[in-house]
C-alpha cells in the first residue's frame, strides 16, 4: 500500500510580507513530494490553525522576518493544543536571534530556521519527525 | 586595431585557451564571457549609447560632475521602537556626518493600523517605529531642522497620510512646505508583486498616488513624490534585469495613470524617483544602474514626450542587499557592503543607504549602523571611485553587459505591455511567478554549490561565535504606545477629528477629489493613522492576494 503522503501547511502569521523564503521552502517540499498548501501572507493564528484543521495537515511550517515571532508562533502552537491537534509538527523560520530559540522550542515549535539554512535540512527534519 | 586584427588575435587567444584548459579547466557555471573584447560591443556609437554625463541618454550619470561637485546623500534607513528612541538615532546618525534621513515604519504603520489594534499585537515598534499620529511624529522630528535635512520615507499604502503629517511637523517648526525636500516612497504596485504591504485595491491605490504628484507639483515642489522600487523585487529574489525591467514596467503605470489624470508629463516627471538594490556581483550591477538611465530617459523622450532634461533622467536612491548579508559570520558582512558601495557608487547613484553587518541577525545596533555610514564615508573620501564621473565607462565588459541587461529589460517591458501594462501583469500572477522562478533557481543553486556564499556553503566555521550586543525591540513598546494613543484620544477635540474624517469619507467617495488637502486636515486635528485609514477602507475596500504558488 503507499504510504500516505505528507501534508504540510506554509504559513505567515501576522503582518510580513517578506514571503521569499515562505514560497521557495513550500516549492522546495513541493519538489521532495509533500504535499503543500500555502496560505498567502498576513493570517492571524486563528485563521492558520483553522486551516491546519480544514486541511487535515501533518505540519504547519511557519515563516517570520518581523521580530513577532515570540508572540505569533507560541499563539499558533497553544491554538493547535486547544484544537486537539496535538499530533501536528511545529517547525519555524526566519529572522530569529539564537537567543529566543530555547523559548520558542519550549513553546512546541520542533525545529527554527534562520537564514543560511538549506531546504534539504527542512525536509530531512520533517520525514524524520513527523508524527 | 581593425576588427580583422582582433578577430586574428582572438582566433590566437582561443587556440592558446584550448591548451590552458587541456591542464587546467575553468570553474564551471560561469555565466560571462571569459574575456570582452571591443567585438562584443560592435555597433557601439559614443553618442547615441554614451553621451555626455548629465545629458541624454543618461548612461553615464544625471549630473554633469557627479560626485566631483558633491558626494550622494548617505543616508541610513532607521526607525525602530518609539519616536523619542528613532529621533536619538536620527540626531546620532546626522552628528556622525549622515546627510539625509531615512525613515523605518513599523508594520502596523506600514498597512495603516494603529499601534493598539488588535491585529498589531507583537509587531509594534519591531522593523520600524511606531507613528499613530501627528504627535509621534513630531517627536520623531525634534530639533531635526526640516528645512535643512532631507528625509525619505520609507511608507507606501498609508503614503499621503505620512507626508501631511510631515508637512504639518515642518509647518510648526515654521517651515513652509515649498522648502521641504525629500522622498516618500509611494510605491503601491511593487507592494502587490513583492513586499506585501498594500491596504486598498490597486484603482483607489493610484488614485492616491496620483493625488500625491499633483498636490507636491503645487505645492511641495521640491519633493520626490514617489520612489519606485526594485530594491524589493530584487530582494524577493529578482535578477538584476528582472529588477529593474519590473520596476520600470510600474514606472509606465504611474506615469499613464498621471496622464489620465490629465496632468502634463513635464510636471510631474521630474519629482519621479527610483530605488535599486545593489548586489554582490559589482560590475553587473554597475550595468545595471547605467541600463536603467538609458532606457528611462529613452522610454521618457520617445513614448511619452518629455522635453524637459529633469523629466528624462533617471535619479535613483541605492540600498545595499540585505538578503546578501549572512547569519553566519556576520562581520564577513561589512566587506559585502564595502563592494554594494563600490557598486552603488561606480554606477553612479544618487543617494545611498548601507546596511549593517547585523541585520540577518535582528535590527543594527548603533555600533553596527556607525561602521555601515563609516563605509559610505570610506569609499567616497579613500577609495578614488568618486573622482571620476562614470569610471567604468568604455569598459568592453561593462558595456556589454549594460547592452545585454538593457535588452533584457526592454523584452520584459515589451512583455509586460503585451499584457496590458505592470497592474495587470501582477493581477495576472507573471511578474511574482518570474519572481519566484528566479528565487527558487537561486536557492537550488546554492544548495548545490554553484554559487558560493562564504560562510554559507562554503568555508563554513565549524563553531560560530555568536555576535555581541545586538538591538532588541522590548515588548513593552507596545504597551507605552498604547497608552499614549489612549492619552491623545482623551484630550484631543474628538468633534474636530471626526468633522475632518467625515469630509474625507465624503471626498474618498467622489474620484474627482484631491484628497491629500482632506487627510492634512484630519492629521492636523490630530486624528490617527489608524482611524483615517479606517475610513478609506470603508470606502476603498482592503487588497486581497492572489495565490501564484
């Protein structure tokens, strides 16, 4: 039987614009056979994890360069928790100083990428953690 | 030499390169020539693809002198967290020898909310500083003399709202709107192709826009009324072509959309400024800035009629790539930004900012904005690149390249036509779906190694040491601006404000109205940004994105 393929949400909550990075990680895991939604710019958490549901998906990638992350990617994981989508892996990026990353973690966030890294180290990391 | 001879002497050349390459090839990927010779610019006439700096077609600078007379404006883009905290670094930044201002609005002030709206909520005072309304913004102003300094603002869907309240901030330091220079960027269409901070629908979007050009030609005559923008089209992953045919593509728009307004060419064509991103790759992006003169002022002269010189010359402000600057070893980053200077410079901007060896990283610190200003100072005062107009002028490379980019350029633009012009091309997805399509090979290619970052793919440190001593916004920015808008609600005269955003309601309904008298009138009552948007939302309807994924 084939195995079911991956569905991953690329989503960018609050009110970026910067979709660069967004766009070319979702072609990327579009490319390594996910399958990809994305959700255009300027979503509030709310409407992400109503999408997450909708779509049925197992990933929500986030992508953020505004400096919101601390306060939009905790939101989307504590909104996905109160969905009872507790199976959902978490993953962000963006510009993110190393600083906040432990934070961002504990808040269920699985993996955080800056710039610099490569969309083979995303897509090894969702194949080998999602749930 | 007779291009016989040269011909007889490249045939020698390459049979001599036959056996190089027999012992030691070439790095592959490579997408030049790897030599230029004056066969790959057969044709080239002085006059008609030179000329004189200064005149017609530009290629070689928009003034006589260029820097010989007076180096281009540095400015540093800066904005972050409350007025009274941007203002500091405005004065810091003018002390340190900066000529110009360039200012950094937060999102919430970029689409037009206020800083205690819901739909802020972690976002205020973080890429820029917080504006709600006039009274920030005559902080942001303090003992900043107007008259003297020139600002560019950094602000597009919410443009005419900034500029009155920058009318209004001069006016009470008692300096007339006719002395005011400076550039607000009032760029919508690259907002819907590029960086995302669009409000209305692009109709009432150039209705403004257009309201902009007449209201400055009148009355602010000294001000650039809008800056066209590739810097973001470049930095959502265009080539060099891409950006500047793109952001040409929405010059026509602009300028057609003014005309249908029934103003003459002439009028308005000289307040039209440009904005490019400068790369890492120095004489292509030298190229460039020439291309782009020769096409504008031809585009200019040929389809549109201009006459005056001014309307025909292409004036550009220059910022140097963020999206080159790395995380990784960031001080690497201070010499990425020397050789964007030296290409800004050689290709012969008109005002410059640089950006700071920290901002993959967060907001640059004073530290870091100090080096970024230093390196401007370094290459205008140290290096020789501003003694001589257009250096690079006669370089068989260099003038190949500004043929090629320039054709390049006028393929997309006869596309974009073809199309029906720049806004449909961006409803119709083309122009964000090259975009992507560039953005995408580039990331495969260094992915892949065939184009190498250091310090990314390629000489990469085993153990980073983590920058010092970085800018972070606190999160109570947010919480202070709220309660100052709370303040300024309470004691301002509130049946001022909404007579003011009722006549500008009215007015936004009738398309024959000039709407920036109406929003300086709100803004001096001291109604917010917040609120004035509000109301031409209501009337105009927000922007929705199509997908092109």
């Amino acid at each position: 039987m084939a195995e079911k393929r991956i569905r991953v949400l690329v989503a960018k909550p609050g009110l970026d614009g910067h979709d660069r990075g967004a766009k070319v990680v979702a072609r990327a895991l579009r490319d390594a056979g996910f399958e990809v939604i994305y959700t255009g710019i300027r979503l509030t958490p709310e409407q992400i994890v109503e999408t997450a549901l909708q779509e049925d998906v197992n990933v929500v990638a986030l992508s953020l360069l505004s400096g919101a992350h601390n306060t939009l990617f905790p939101e989307v994981t504590k909104l996905l928790k109160a969905k009872g989508l507790n199976d959902v892996l978490v993953v962000g990026g963006g510009v993110i100083p190393d600083a906040d990353i432990p934070g961002l973690k504990e808040a269920g966030i699985a993996d955080i990428y800056t710039p610099g890294t490569p969309t083979s180290k995303i897509i090894e990391f969702i194949k080998g953690n999602v749930k | 030499m007779a291009n016989e001879k040269i011909l007889e002497g490249l045939k020698a050349y390459n049979a001599a390169v036959e056996k190089t390459l027999a012992k030691s090839p070439e790095r592959t990927n490579l997408e030049v020539n790897r030599l230029y010779t004056p066969l790959d610019i057969e044709g080239f006439d002085y006059e008609t693809n030179l000329g004189f700096p200064g005149s017609y077609p530009f290629t070689r600078g928009v003034q006589p002198t260029m820097y010989r007379g007076r180096f281009w404006t540095m400015r540093m883009y800066a904005g972050f967290a409350t007025a009274a905290e941007s203002n500091k670094r405005y004065r810091l930044l003018l002390e340190r020898g900066g000529s110009g201002l360039s200012c950094a609005f937060d999102l919430p002030t970029q689409i037009g909310y206020d800083s205690d709206d819901p739909i802020a909520e972690g976002e205020v005072g973080k890429v820029g500083v917080a504006i709600d309304s006039l009274e920030d913004m005559e902080v942001l102003f303090d003992q900043i003399p107007l008259g003297k300094v020139s600002t560019s603002m950094t602000i597009n869907a919410p443009a005419a709202i900034l500029l009155a309240m920058y009318i209004a901030v001069a006016e009470k330091q008692g300096v007339p709107a006719s002395q005011l220079n400076g550039t607000i960027q009032n760029d919508i269409l690259k907002e819907y192709s590029s960086r995302g901070t669009y409000i209305f629908p692009p109709a009432p979007s150039m209705r403004l826009i257009t309201n902009i050009f007449e209201y400055c030609s009148q009355n602010v005559p000294r001000w650039n009324s809008i800056s066209i923008s590739g810097y973001h089209i470049r930095e959502a992953g265009a080539t060099a072509a891409q950006e500047i045919a793109f952001t040409i593509a929405d010059g026509i728009a602009y300028v057609e959309a003014a005309l249908k307004a029934g103003m003459d060419i002439d009028d308005f064509a000289g307040s039209l400024s440009f904005f490019w991103n400068a790369h890492n790759n120095v004489l292509e992006e030298v190229a460039k800035f020439r291309a782009s003169r020769r096409v504008w002022s031809k585009l200019m002269k040929e389809r549109f009629g201009a006459k005056k010189p001014k309307s025909q010359m292409l004036r550009v402000h220059t910022q140097t790539a963020g999206s080159m600057l790395t995380a990784q070893q960031p001080d690497n980053n201070v010499v990425r930004v020397a050789l964007q200077t030296a290409a800004a410079v050689m290709g012969g901007t008109q005002s410059l900012h640089t950006n700071s060896k920290d901002e993959a990283l967060a907001l640059p610190s004073e530290a870091s904005v100090t080096v970024a200003l230093r390196t401007q100072q370094i290459v205008a005062e140290e290096s020789g690149l501003a003694d001589v107009v257009d250096p690079l002028g006669g370089s068989y490379y260099v003038e190949a390249l500004t043929d090629k980019i320039e054709a390049e350029c006028w393929d997309y633009i006869k596309k974009i036509d073809d199309l029906g012009g720049a806004p449909v091309a961006i409803e119709k997805g083309y122009i964000q779906r090259e975009i992507q399509e560039s953005a995408y090979k580039w990331q495969m290619q260094v992915e892949k190694g065939e184009r190498v970052i250091v310090g990314v793919n390629k000489y990469v440190d085993k153990k980073e040491v983590p920058p010092k001593d970085l800018l972070r916004v606190d999160a109570s920015v947010g919480e202070g601006q709220k309660k100052r808008l709370a303040a300024l609600r309470a004691k301002r005269d509130n049946a001022a404000v909404d007579a003011a955003l009722d006549a500008l309601e009215e007015g936004a309904k009738d398309e024959k109205v000039n709407l920036m008298p109406l929003i300086l009138t709100a803004v001096k009552a001291y109604a917010t940004e917040g609120e004035i948007c509000k109301r031409l939302r209501k009337v105009f309807g927000e922007y929705k994105a199509i997908s092109t994924l």
